[in-house]
C-alpha cells in the first residue's frame, strides 16, 4: 500500500499527537536536568520544581506591593484588550468585506485601499499609535484593530465575491432587495468565513499584543515577561508562554466548536 492511502487508526492517531510533544519536552528536561547539574544556579533551563514554584509564587501568593495575584490580573488584563481588539476588528472587517464583495461601486476604491494597508507591518507603526491614542488601552487596542482588520477584510471580500453569481440573479429575480441579498444571501456566508479568519490571525493577534504590552504597559502577559527578562527569570518567562500558548489554543478551539455549532453545513454535513 502507498502511504499516501495510509491512515492512522484512533488509538494511532493520539499516540502522533503525543509524540511530537513528549520528544520536546524529554529534550528540554533533559538539557535542563544536565545544566543544572553542572551549576545549580543556572536559570537558563531551569528544571520543573523551579517553575512550579514561580507559578506558585505569581499565581496564588499575593504581590507584597499590590496585593494583586500577578499571574491571574496579567491574563485578565491581556484577554481584556485581546477580546476587545477582535471583537472590532471583526466589525470592521465584516462590513468593508461586504462593501468591497457585493457592491462593485464600492470595491473600486476600497479594495486596493485594504490591499495597500494590509502591506503596513502594524509594528512599525507603534510609536505613531502611542503618540496619537497615548500610552493607555486605546493604543494596544487599536494596534490589534489596524494588524487584523485589513486581513479580515479582504479575506471576507474574496469569500463574498465567490458567492456563485447564480444564487444572487435567482434572489433578485424572486424580488430580493440589495439589503435583503445582504442579510439573507451574503453575510450568513461570510459569518462562517469569519470564524475561520478569526482562527487563523490569532497568532497575529497575540504578537501585536504582546508587542504593544512589552512596549508600555504596567499589567499584562506580555509586560510581565519583558519586566523579568532583566533578571533572566526563566522561570516565570516559559510558563508565561506556555500559559499564552494554552489560552490562544483554547480560543481556537472555542472557535471551531462555534463554527461547528452554527454553521455545520459549512463543515460538509459532519458536524
């Protein structure tokens, strides 16, 4: 048999997904277990009771100064301005991709418009968001806003315009209206593209977060791993992105369950 026709079995299956990780992680604790041995103090690679103690030490043991559990108002803090940032960003690029996909009038100007934003690394343009919205939630907000809405946009205006023109000429022949095509036709297709588009500019979205909050902040994923870089504490920088790592996995996840829940025709009728 040609192992382009191999398949792996359930029990299989589960096992390749292990693997990958049990490897990675035999090597680290192994590299780690070998530094520490020829110096106890190195903070390179430090061992398991290291970081559990430094999650310990952030997550359920008050801050001296604040009084704050640093771990769990950093994550609160950071999903805060993550969430809101796509949540507007998902807005926005809803409606230019409905404006540029359906209406050709519109797509004239505003398509190569998105095109040409979409080339701006949003990076680059952090110092001028601070100087224009401050150094406050506006900025990190809106440098998620500007990094995903253009992206979202013109991935929802291809999906539009693949609409087969078929479906549109029948609606309008049964008397369907511009806005009707929209509401009824249009955007229950592109509400599933969304959601897929969503998912895969998580990880965008993660590092304009995470960026903006290493930059200026006083709370956050991002600020917390950048203020204890000075003090090469490993030991609080790999669980903290582990835990990023964890949180933006768990939202792909919440976000293919969505996606199966409200849209199954859109998974092929397996769902």
């Amino acid at each position: 048999m040609r192992h382009i026709n191999r398949h792996p079995t359930r029990g299989m299956r589960f096992t390749l997904v292990l693997l990958p990780f049990v490897i990675l992680l035999a090597a680290y604790f192994l590299g780690s277990a070998v530094r520490l041995e020829a110096n106890p103090q190195d903070k390179l690679l430090p061992g398991l009771s290291q970081m559990l103690e430094a999650i310990s030490r952030m997550a359920f043991s008050p801050d001296k100064r604040s009084g704050d559990y640093l771990f769990w108002m950093d994550t609160l803090v950071s999903l805060a301005r993550l969430l809101t940032g796509l949540v507007v960003a998902s807005l926005l690029g809803l409606c230019i991709g409905i404006t540029a996909g359906v209406f050709p009038m519109w797509r004239a100007s505003v398509s190569p418009l998105m095109t040409v934003l979409s080339m701006i690394p949003p990076l680059a343009i952090l110092p001028v968001l601070f100087i224009v919205f401050g150094l406050d939630e506006l900025s990190k907000v809106m440098l998620i806003v500007i990094g995903v809405t253009p992206m979202l946009a013109r991935d929802l205006e291809h999906r539009a315009r693949e609409i087969p023109p078929e479906i549109l000429i029948k609606a309008q022949t049964l008397g369907a209206s511009s806005w009707t095509l929209v509401l009824r036709v249009v955007l229950p297709q592109l509400l599933s593209r969304l959601l897929t588009s969503l998912r895969l500019m998580l990880g965008s979205a993660w590092l304009f977060l995470i960026s903006a909050e290493a930059i200026s902040s006083t709370a956050g994923l991002g600020y917390r791993i950048f203020l204890v870089r000075r003090y090469m504490a490993m030991d609080v920088i790999i669980p903290y992105v582990v835990w990023i790592t964890l949180l933006a996995w768990l939202m792909d996840l919440g976000l293919r369950q969505l996606h199966k829940t409200c849209f199954p025709w859109a998974e092929g009728g397996k769902a």
